[in-house]
C-alpha cells in the first residue's frame, strides 16, 4: 500500500503562506519576564556599534523558558538569542569564541523544542522575523512587508530578509497544489496533473522575478562588508578567527566545541520542495549522472541526494523536515511524466517547469557573482583610522579575514557556511534540467549558451571552468557537505 499523501495540517504549514507561520510573528515576546532579552535585541545596533554587546549579555540575568507558551512564543525567543548570539560572537574587535551559560541555557532549551541547533537559521532571519505594514494586504507584496529586527538597521539588510519572506509567500500555494497533482496521478487524471504543472511553472517564474527585486535596495558592498559577517556560523571559521567553533557553556562544567553553518537560503524548504515533486536529483559537487535505478519509484525513497542539501535540512524547523521527508516518499510526478511522453501537453507542462527552475537558479548564480564574487575579489586591507579605546583595531570576520601571512587569499575566502558555491550551483543548475522529456527541451536544458558566465572569466575561472570564489555561506571549497546562504 502506498503511504498516505501528507496533510499540511499535520506539519503547520499554510496552504497560502507555505513554510511562513499561519500568523503573523511576534514582534515582541508578551511577558515582561522578558524584557531583557527584547531591550538587547531592540537596540542591537548602539550595542553593535558601541562594541558593548557582550558586556550586557555578560551582566544578563539567567531567564527561564518557562513562561514561553505559544508556539509563537517559543519562535520569537529563537529569533531573539538568535540575534543576540550572533551579535555576541561577531560584535567586537574579534570574534568571542565561548558563549555565556545565560545565553546558552535558554537557546538550548528552545532550540531543542524547535528541533533546531543554536545558530541563526534561515527561519530565525527570514520566516519568523516579519510584519505585515497593512494586515489586510498579501504578504508576497514586498511593499507591505517589514523586519522586526536585524543587526544593521540598514533598509539593504532588511530588504535581503524580505525578498525571501516574499518569495516563501508567493511559493506558498505551490505546495497544496502539487500535492493535488501527486493525488492525481495516484488517480490517472492527466488533466488536473497538466493543470497543476502549468501553474507551478507560472508560480517559480514569479518567484524569480522577485528574487531580481534584490537589487532595488540590498547594495553588494553593503551586504558583503556590513551584513554577511554577522549572519556567519562558526563552521570553517578559522580565517576569521574561529579555528575550533563556538564553546557553549551551558554551567555544568562539560565544554566541548560545535560548529555550525550560517544562515542560508539552502534552509528553504520551499526550493527543496520544487526538487523533491519535479524528481529532480542532486549529487555531490563534480559527480556525474548515474544510470536509473529501481529503488526511484514513488513509494520507495531514494538514495540520499546531495549531501550539502541533505545536511541543510538538519537546520529548518522539525516539522518542515519530516514534511519533505514525507513528500519525497510519495513524489511521483515525473515518472508519471515520463510514461506518458506521447501526451505532449503534460511533457510541455512539465519541461515548462524544469525550465523556470533552471531560470531561476540562473538568475542566483548572476546574483552570487554580484554580491559576492565581485566584491570579494575588490576587498582590499584598509589603512586603520583614529579610534576611541573601544575600536582600537578593525574587527576580525568574514568581510577582512587574512591567511597566515596577512593576506587576502581569493582562494580561500570565508562565508558564514561552506561550500564549492560556483560549481554546486552550476551543477544544481544542470541537474535541474536533467529529467526533461521532450527531445527539444533537453536540448535547451542542456546546451543553451552558458551566458550566465560569460562575464565571469574575469573572476578567476579555472581551466575546467569551476571558480574559486567566496559566497555568502562558507569556503568554496570542493567538499559537497557544506554550503552557503542564498543558495537555491
């Protein structure tokens, strides 16, 4: 018997906001219990640029959860010490590597009920960490939506934030809806299965179009020197300080070292949804296209995908996991696709799909190059300029981290997570359009112009065309466990 089609209701997930809460997010936790986690994050800023962050987590009194109730509750806590471990570990001169037990005991705690690692994840910056400016108006309008909190201030950090919440909701409908199209092809209705798959390729077309909205108001050399150093994690850190990881005294005495990714967008569980119901796979960075196996029937789970991909799950919300877990053991969309490749309206359909995917992961590789490639490569150290005793010295982190001899080494540049970013992205691409039907969608899922790179060879491409660059989230390195923030 094949398994059930899962209920959205059973993971808390909206059939018109998706992954986003049913409810607007707290912006404010109700109990004045715990006013002195909300009076640090509320003026994160002054602290940050006062450089007096960790002396006021360091006075902190130890707050229990106890009095955290709703589910609202228990997220905006995490978003909270969320902002203020980060804050805590990047906000000073050098990056502070052990971490208080007042702020380790409740992000612990929480952390555990929210099944997720005490690092600021994509649903702690982006999918609790919103308002609606007008309730009553949708929100993927970007126009009508604000942050509750950052580290900056700055309109660019908010509205990097906001793109995403925008895109999680215009995506949203696209779950319920393909979950119908799994339902009908259990059922032989190629009709509603060609219906849904024309308005998925509609809804990730709009989904790309508002990925391009980033570049109204988030500025690369905002983002790469102010913003991306305070969403970085403390996973291959050593360059900007954090050989070991983070130390995270809970009070027993026990220290050990963790290390953990930075925020990424490789944390959306929407875009891990597109792959999951259009079947496409993913492998390790540089792995060829193996040859079909029996085990790809819906049903029977398949072999573990790419491992960056499969490690990023580990850092979205409990439910969420379980959810995509339970839709890739029901997928069935493309060999429902693939047995009927006379019926030619539901092949367009579906290559239509795969097209706007690939589209989109097009538009993020041009956006990686801007916001990261280039600025990356235009880095250089600056003369230090008179400075109270507080700043004495410019700060240690990902925006001017230097190698064991003082330089900027373009080839090992750090992110806040890790990964080969250009080659994992170029093969996510290529394997997107991989399970095309028609002979004439694979050929223009495959051997169209590479135009995306063209104007990347100035940036240190390498003889077999992959790049040795920094991104948003890490190392780019070949390893295939890690990864970056904006991946899709």
């Amino acid at each position: 018997m094949l398994p059930p089609v899962p209920a959205l209701a059973d993971y808390g997930i909206s059939p018109s906001h998706g992954f986003l809460p049913s409810e607007i997010p707290l912006d404010i936790l109700p109990d004045p219990y715990y006013t002195k986690w909300e009076w640090a994050v509320l003026n994160m800023q002054s602290l940050l640029l006062s450089r007096r962050i960790r002396e006021v987590v360091d006075r902190m009194p130890m707050l229990s959860t106890a009095y955290l109730v709703s589910e609202s509750e228990w997220r905006r806590a995490y978003v909270v010490l969320g902002f203020i471990l980060h804050g805590y570990v990047w906000g000073g001169n050098k990056p502070a590597e052990k971490i208080p037990p007042q702020l380790t005991v409740p992000l612990f705690e929480v952390c555990e009920h929210l099944e997720l690692p005490p690092v600021a994840t994509y649903a702690g910056v982006c999918l609790w960490n919103y308002k609606s400016i007008f309730p009553d108006e949708p929100l993927d309008d970007l126009h009508n939506l604000a942050c509750v909190n950052s580290f900056t201030g700055s309109l660019d950090e908010q509205w990097f934030y906001l793109i995403s919440v925008a895109i999680e909701a215009r995506g949203g409908p696209a779950i319920p809806l393909m979950l119908q199209a799994i339902t009908a092809a259990r059922d032989g209705n190629t009709v509603v299965v060609t219906e849904c798959l024309q308005r998925l390729a509609e809804i990730i077309d709009e989904v790309g179009t508002l990925l391009e909205r980033m570049y109204e108001h988030c500025d690369p050399y905002v983002f790469y020197h102010r913003i991306r150093p305070y969403l970085a994690g403390s996973k291959n850190m050593a360059d900007a300080g954090l050989p070991n990881g983070l130390l995270y005294d809970n009070g027993t005495g026990k220290i050990d070292y963790r290390q953990y990714g930075g925020g990424s967008n490789a944390q959306s569980s929407l875009i891990q949804f597109f792959d999951i119901v259009l079947g496409i796979e993913h492998r390790p960075t540089g792995e060829g296209r193996p040859k079909k196996t029996d085990d790809e029937k819906e049903g029977i789970p398949g072999a573990p995908r790419h491992g960056f991909i499969q490690e990023m799950r580990s850092y979205m919300p409990g439910p969420h996991r379980r959810f995509l877990e339970h839709v890739n053991a029901v997928a069935n969309i493309r060999e429902y696709v693939e047995e009927r490749e006379t019926d030619k309206a539901l092949c367009i359909a579906y290559d239509g799909c795969l097209s706007m995917l690939r589209t989109l992961r097009d538009k993020h590789i041009q956006m990686v190059s801007r916001y990261i490639i280039i600025p990356s490569r235009d880095s250089k150290p600056r003369a230090p300029r008179a400075s109270s005793p507080r700043r004495n010295a410019p700060a240690v982190n990902l925006a001017n981290a230097r190698n064991a001899n003082g330089k900027l080494d373009s080839k090992k540049l750090r992110g806040t997570g890790g990964t080969a970013l250009i080659p994992f992205l170029k093969q996510a691409r290529d394997e997107t359009g991989e399970p095309a039907i028609d002979a004439w969608a694979r050929r223009l899922l495959s051997d169209r112009p590479a135009e995306t790179f063209a104007s990347l060879s100035k940036v240190g491409e390498n003889h077999d065309g992959n790049l040795e660059v920094v991104g948003l989230s890490g190392t780019w390195t070949a390893a295939d466990s890690e990864g970056g923030i904006c991946h899709w």
